[in-house]
C-alpha cells in the first residue's frame, strides 16, 4: 500500500488558479448544453437553418466563456 500523493498535500486545498478555471469550464458545458438544447427544440432555428435571436445570445455566452479559458 502506497499513501495517495494528494493525502500528502497540506491542507488539500487546490489552488485558486485551478478553482477558477474548473468553474469556467463549467461554464463553457453549461452554455454549450443550453445552446444544443435550444437548437434541438426551437422551429424558428430548425426552419431557417439559422440562429434566432435566443439562440444567438446563448451562442455569445459559449463563446465569450471559451474565450475566457483561453485567457487563463
Ligand atoms: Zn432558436
């Protein structure tokens, strides 16, 4: 038996750096779901082939939160 590495660590806290770009992360999944689920159920996106207006402002907040992973 071999005691896990992160048992080892003091206080077992991660970083705040890390904490940060997990919750961005979040962010990107949560904003990509929102905006599938939408195109999936919405007729004005199906039936134009386009991005109706809900579907562009979900669009914005996906790529505004990938934008903020790359600038971690
Ligand atoms: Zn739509």
């Amino acid at each position: 038996m071999t005691a896990a590495p992160w048992k080892s660590n003091p206080g077992g806290v991660s970083s705040p750096v890390r904490r940060t770009i997990t919750a961005v992360e979040t962010a990107v999944q949560g904003t990509y779901r929102q905006w599938i689920e939408h195109a999936s159920k919405c007729d004005e996106c199906h039936a134009t082939g386009n991005r109706c207006s809900t579907a562009e402002r979900l669009w914005q907040a996906y790529k505004a939160a990938q934008r903020e992973v790359r600038s971690l």
